[in-house]
C-alpha cells in the first residue's frame, strides 16, 4: 500500500487525534493511522487531492503540536498521507520524542 522508498523518517502505528483545517472547508477530526517526525497518515471517507495544504493540530499526550502539512498520497474512501512541511522546533522535539518513545513499545 505504502512505498517504503519513500520514507525519509521511520513510522510508528499510533492512533494519534488530529485536527485538519483545509482552506474552504470545515474543520475535519480524525485521528492517525501511522505517524513519523516526517508526516502520518490518517484513515478518511472524505479524502483529500494531492497537493492540497492543511493545518494540523496533535494531541500528543494531552498537547496539541501545530503543523502545516501538505497532501502526499490519496487511497480514495480510506486516507491520506500528509507530509509535514512547517512545525516550530519545540513542538518537532515532542513529536521525535513521542514517535520514539512508542517505537521501542512496538518493538518489545
């Protein structure tokens, strides 16, 4: 389904809340299929085009990370895969951390 070539960062299966807020339309909750320090990848009916830029707000652990992002993949009625494209420094180092925390859980 995922090309792995194209991972820059390694993925964790994590149900992570995310809010997307997509210019036009009405906020969308949801929450992660797999996230990254990279990007992540969330299961939707209501499917995304390539390209499109969309704010994110995490939930990680009771705090909320903001990213901008942009759509890299579609699978029309199951997800989207988002790349992040713009997050403060602080918040990327709770995302690193968290993806990194939950990677070793998964490999035990």
């Amino acid at each position: 389904m995922h090309d792995p070539e194209r991972r820059h960062y390694p993925r964790i299966k994590a149900k992570v809340p995310v809010e997307l807020r997509c210019p036009g339309t009405a906020p969308m909750r949801t929450a992660t299929d797999e996230i990254s320090i990279g990007g992540c990848y969330i299961e939707t009916m209501f499917t995304m085009d390539i390209g499109t830029n969309v704010e994110l707000v995490l939930s990680l652990d009771g705090e909320n990370i903001h990213a901008t992002g942009t759509i890299a993949t579609k699978y029309p009625q199951v997800g989207n895969g988002i790349d992040f494209q713009n997050m403060s420094a602080a918040e990327s180092k709770k995302l690193s951390d968290f993806v990194s925390k939950h990677e070793h859980d998964q490999e035990s």
